[in-house]
C-alpha cells in the first residue's frame, strides 16, 4: 500500500450518455444480491432498465442472485427486467448456504461484464445515478480498479446517523490496522463497481466481513492507487435496531483482525450477549475466481 488517500470523486461529475460513448467494447453488468427484497428490488432494477440499459445503453444486463428469499424477490426482480439466479444454483460444490458475500461472488462469476457494479437491493428512492457515479471513474481513468461509494445516511429522521457498524466498528478497525484506508469514508458501503480482472484476483469473505475484506485485499495486491470513493449524495434504506447489528459487527472486526493477522482471532469463536442466544462467528471465504474459471491470473 501507499500513503496517499483515497482519491475521492463527485456522482454529479458523469454523464451516462457521455459514459455509454466511452465504454467501447467493454460490457458492464450490474448485479443485486437479495434476501427477501420483495418490496425494493423491483423498483430498483425497473429503474436501472429503463434508464441506464434502454434509453443510454450504459449497462448491459442486469443479475439478481435471489439468496434463499422466501418472498417473492425472485419473481419481482424477473417481471421488472433482471435476470435471476438462485445462488443455489451456482458452484453448489464450493459454496453452500447464504451470505451477503457468497451472493457477491456468485454474481461475479454469473455476470459476463468487463465492469461489475454492485449495490444493495434494499434501497429506498433508489437513483439510476448511483451506477453511473461508480462507473464513472473506471471509465475515465484506467489506473483506477475499485470504486467504494459514500453518502449520508439519515437514521430516525435525522439527515445523518446512519452505519453505526461502520463508526463504532469499521472504521476504527482501519484507523489502527490498516490506516492507508482510514481516508474510506463508508468501508462497508453495499455499493461498489470493479474490473473484472481485478475482482477475480481477490477472495470473497462469505458472510458481512466481505466489504471491509475486498477493501483491505485490493489495497494490499493492488495498491490504494487502484481505488476511488464516489460520493453519491443520500441513500436511504432499512436501519435495523441496534440490536440486530451485533452480529454484523462481529463478523466485520473478526475479518479486519484476521486480515492483520490470522492467528488473532481463532476458529470457532461465539458472540454471546446477556438476553440473547449465542451467535457463531463463523469465517469462512471462497477462493478467487480465476481459481475456480482457471484463466490465467496475470
């Protein structure tokens, strides 16, 4: 890694017909992973659709991996346009169960695109100009493989307050292991694009601590260079009680504590809480793709 920070860029800045133009030969998918996302994954790949694939052509298909829902997340994905995959379909040999980094690595390896941009598929008020913003710098500058994005989060009807894992938890894990990425604003944000040949180069953690992994692991093979943050304004989703975070977060500081070293955090670890039942942290991840696809690593 280096010591230079994260550079930072503007979603307003880029223009998807602009983008479209530039993109030559090179595709671009976008893919959601959803768990009982009926309510928002429709509105979010009808949005994608009709904007960035029909009217500009920016994007070329659209992947939901439908992660054991329950609900009719499959079927609402399909009808607004998307194509779904059961993640119980996909390397069934290699990767069993759910998890949010599980369905990320499934995605890549079902996408065909050059570029893959990932976001969450529990936004609400989603803007087609989310993608366009992660595209934006992998599509004018080529030095660039990774973008992270950023935003303010309202929480309880506050404009701010929001990623209380990524405060209390995240952020502070970068600050004292890994301080080249302290510049992150959201290490845990669910939004981000990449170069294929990039992410098939890193493993994928398969539970919560796959966002501050891929961060921590790009940076040390690529470089912090490799990476851009994209600030896109406001998001708004889902605030879970706090309650309901501490599971996440243990699964987040477990990933940041083994990257820094393996043997800091031994296997099988249980967060146990007074009033509640004991949850097992359990850290697992799958192989890079290149490994599975056997293409040449480069």
């Amino acid at each position: 890694m280096t010591d230079l920070p994260v550079r930072v860029f503007q979603a307003g800045a880029f223009d998807a017909a602009t983008l479209a133009a530039s993109k030559g030969d090179q595709r671009a998918s976008v893919c959601l992973p959803a768990r009982n996302e009926e309510s928002t994954v429709g509105p979010i790949v009808d949005a994608i659709r009709r904007t960035l694939v029909d009217v500009h052509g920016l994007i070329d298909e659209i992947v939901v991996v439908d992660d054991h829902s329950d609900d009719r997340t499959a079927a609402a994905a399909a009808d607004a346009g998307a194509r779904v995959v059961g993640a119980d379909t996909v390397l069934p040999e290699l990767a069993v169960g759910h998890g949010k980094g599980a369905a990320l690595w499934k995605s890549l390896h079902e996408a065909d695109g050059d570029l893959i941009v990932w976001c969450d598929a529990d936004l609400v008020d989603f803007d087609p100009g989310f993608v366009v913003g992660l595209l934006g710098p992998l599509l004018t500058h080529p030095d660039i493989g990774f973008v992270k994005a950023f935003y303010d989060r309202p929480i309880d009807g506050r404009p701010r307050g929001g990623g209380r894992v990524t405060e209390l938890v995240a952020r502070p894990a970068l600050a004292l292991l890994f301080p080249d990425l302290s510049s992150v604003v959201q290490p845990l944000a669910g939004e981000y694009a990449g170069r294929r040949d990039i992410l098939e180069r890193v493993p994928f953690v398969q539970g919560y601590g796959v966002d501050i992994a891929l961060l921590i692991d790009i940076a040390s093979r690529f470089g912090t260079e490799a990476i851009a943050q994209v600030d896109l304004g406001v998001r708004v989703h889902r605030n879970r009680p706090i309650e309901e975070l501490a599971p996440m977060a243990a699964e987040v500081l477990s990933t940041a504590l083994r990257r820094a070293d393996p043997d800091l955090v031994s296997q099988p670890r249980w967060l146990t809480r007074p009033g509640h039942q004991p949850f097992e942290i359990d850290f697992q991840e799958l192989p890079p793709l290149v490994e599975v696809t056997g293409r040449p690593s480069g």
